[in-house]
C-alpha cells in the first residue's frame, strides 16, 4: 500500500517549485527569495540546501545568490530532445497508422519503465488505446523489449537484474535467464513483440529507433488485438518498422 502524502510535505513542494520559478527570473539570495515568495529566511535556506544537494540549484560563493543547476538544465535539454523527437517522428506515425489502421505508438525508457511520448490510435472500434505518458514495465512489453535488445548487453543487463529483484521470487513471467533468450531472438529479427504478454488479447510488434551511435534512443510500436495478428502479420510490420526506424535514424542524428 502506498504511503499517504502529508499535508506538510505538499507545502514544501509548492515552496520549492516557486523558489525556483524565482531563479528561472534572475539569480536570487536567501533574503531575495523570502520577500519574492514570503517564505521565511530559514525555511528558504532549508529548501535551497536540499535542492543544492540534487544539483538543482548552485549558489555563487562571491554574489551568494542561487541559479539554477545542471540537473534542471538537463531535465530542460530532455524535454526539448523530446518535442524534436517527435516532431521528426509524426508524419511516420501516420503513414503506419494509416497503411494498417491500427495504434501506433512512440515510447522511451526510463528507470526500467515504457513512457508512451506519442500515440495515434486506430479508427476501428476494436482498438488499443493508450493514455499518454503512461509507465509499463520494460519487459512486458515490445517497446521496452527491443530497445533493451538494442542496448549493449552490460547497461542493458543492470536494467533486467533491477527489474526481476522488484519482481521477487512469486512472479508469473518467465525467468530472467529465459528472458535473455527472448531479447536474444529480439536482437536478430531486428524486432520485437508482444503476443498478450502486458494485457491479454492484445498483441504489439516494435521497433528501436538508433542514434548515430547505434545507441537505440527511443521505439515505434504496432498494437491491435491478437485476432487481426497473425503469424504473417507480425513479420510484416516487423520488418516495415525496422525500414521506418533506419531511415528515421538517418534524419535525426543529431538530436541524442
């Protein structure tokens, strides 16, 4: 059961977001931020050393004023990659949609979670809907599978050890060791699916989407319900996505 938030700690957020609202304006002092916000003195310095010990916030030691630290700069850096990749990814979403009438998806993963960046569901009344930025298990599903199958096997085998702790002893998925046998195969088809495996009834195919590194840095994914995927139909769109995902590879390198 989760633990109910307080009322108190609901406050000191509200307090540290406007303090750095504050900063995004100018750099500020303690005093500063006190009469900008009327926080008190104390509590302003309170907040500012645990935003300063995230790397939220940076204070000058000649001027003693508070900007704003790298790990804001590259939360920001992350949402504009993010806009641009989907920009750039857009009109390929609707050239599938359109060529197979199903959803189609554009996903991430982070901390071993699927977040859904974009989807353009299909027009059948039988369809796969998905609420943006919503958070699946990696290993649950095609998105996170083939970008796992695309990563180098060290950084890809930290997430997998990390999610079968979380999972425990009791859980009904196959075994981690089977599991890599999965990404295995994942890895040489160039794509990865879902036959019901994160909702039952549903089927989904994906592809990586690879930086000019190779390094996968996002995925295109096919859903629809099992009953309009059969085997053929799985190799088909498999092998269009790889084709979309290459050529989305060559126009965005510089993005990631």
């Amino acid at each position: 059961m989760n633990k109910p938030v307080r009322h108190d700690e609901v406050h000191v957020l509200i307090k540290s977001m406007n303090l750095l609202v504050c900063l995004a304006e100018a750099p500020l002092s303690v005093v500063d931020l006190a009469e900008k916000t009327g926080v008190t003195k104390p509590t302003v310095y309170r907040i500012l050393n645990t935003l300063e010990s995230g790397g939220f916030v940076v204070r000058d030691s000649k001027s003693r004023k508070y900007v704003l630290g790298p790990a804001l700069i590259g939360l920001g850096r992350a949402t504009r990659n993010s806009r641009e990749l989907i920009t750039h990814v857009r009109p390929s979403l609707r050239e599938l949609r359109e060529k197979y009438n199903e959803t189609v998806n554009l996903g991430v993963l982070s901390h071993g979670k699927v977040i859904y960046l974009d989807t353009l569901e299909s027009a059948q009344k039988l369809r796969v809907t998905v609420p943006m930025t919503i958070k699946n298990n990696c290993h649950t599903t095609a998105l996170g599978r083939t970008i796992l199958a695309a990563m180098d096997e060290a950084s890809a085998l930290k997430i997998i050890d990390e999610v079968y702790e979380e999972l425990g002893s009791n859980h009904k998925f196959q075994s981690q060791e089977d599991f890599m046998s999965t990404l295995k195969k994942s890895r040489v088809r160039g794509y990865a699916i879902d036959q019901g495996d994160d909702a039952i009834g549903y089927g989904c195919i994906a592809a990586p989407i690879l930086n000019s590194f190779g390094e996968p840095i996002a995925a295109i994914s096919i859903s629809a319900p099992t009953s309009r995927l059969g085997s053929d139909k799985f190799e088909q769109i498999g092998k269009d996505l790889i084709s979309v995902c290459s050529t989305l590879k060559k126009k965005i390198p510089s993005l990631f």
